[in-house]
C-alpha cells in the first residue's frame, strides 16, 4: 500500500505558509523539511517551529493581522483568513463593540501592538473578556499570549489551505478549533 503523501512544489509550500504565518524563519523552517508524508506530519513541524516565536518575529506577523473587529484591508488569502475567522464573532451590540474599541485602544497604548487572538470558533463577548483579561498581564506575559496566538491561527490555516491534499492523516479539523 502507498503512503499518503503531500504533495505540494515548493513555492504552493511556501505561498501557503506564508498566508498562514508571515514570519520567513518559520516558512522556511517548514518548507525545509518538506517533502511530508501526510497533513499531520506537517502539522507537527509547523507548530515545532512556531515554539516559540521571537518578539520581532511577532512584529513581523502582526503587520498582517486587522484589529480584531476591524475587516481586513486587501484580497490575499491572509486576508481572507482573517475576514472569515472574524466573521464568527461579528455582532452588532453596541455595548459589547464600544469595549472591544476601547480595549483596543487601551491593548495598543500599553503594548505598542494590535491585539491578536484566535477568533475563529470564539463570540464577541468571549473575545472582549479575553482582551480585558489580557490588558492586565505584563508585557513579557503578553509577548507569550501573542506568540501563542499567531501559532494557533497558523495551525488553524494549514488544513484549510492544504487538508484536501491528505485525506489519510486521521487529521480532525473540529479538534483544531478547540
């Protein structure tokens, strides 16, 4: 019986990585070890590489992340990313998106950064308290909350981009969302 494989060039690898997690150290740690026998080895690689993430590379990546509750600008799949994992937690209570701006403003003032968080499978209430609980944390504790994040939102991607190419890895994308 033949292995399933994933079967990617490299620049598909390397274009998709990228849309998942714009740090060029992580991409290229991935793709360096490509080729890979199915969607759950990759997994594995992408979060090895991803742990940690250094503050500059978590620069790096925030370039290309909205506030949240804000669309993303642009037509990249990156951007298409993070409309849809937003998408879950829009809502139009005025309460709750007065505090979501207000957070992000306090979130900025005292991190120097856009709030990040894995929105996708989260409600807007649940996001405003994680943000509210998040701005009392140092900024060494916060750099490790984002670090995080960025890795989580990576590891959600992957199977989105290149799931179908491995139908055999005994990958569950509802465990991801957890």
């Amino acid at each position: 019986m033949e292995s399933a494989h994933v079967d990617l060039t490299e620049p598909e690898l390397r274009e998709g990585l990228t849309a998942c997690l714009a740090v060029p150290r992580w991409v290229n740690d991935v793709v360096d070890h490509a080729p890979y026998a199915s969607l759950e080895e990759l997994l594995e690689v992408a979060e090895a590489a991803a742990t940690p993430l250094s503050p500059e590379e978590i620069d790096q990546a925030l370039a290309h992340h909205p506030r949240i509750g804000e669309k993303a600008a642009g037509e990249g799949r990156s951007q298409a990313f993070s409309r849809a994992e937003q998408a879950t937690s829009a809502q139009t209570d005025d309460a709750v998106t007065a505090r979501l701006a207000a957070g992000n403003r306090a979130y900025e003032e005292k991190f120097g950064r856009v709030f990040l968080i894995r929105a996708a499978g989260r409600t807007r209430p649940e996001i405003v308290a994680e943000l509210e609980r998040r701005l009392a944390l140092s900024p060494e504790e916060e750099i490790g909350e984002v670090g995080a994040a960025l890795r989580d939102i990576a590891l959600l991607r992957i199977p989105q981009l290149f799931g179908h190419l491995d139908q055999h890895s005994g990958y569950d994308e509802s465990e991801a969302a957890r």
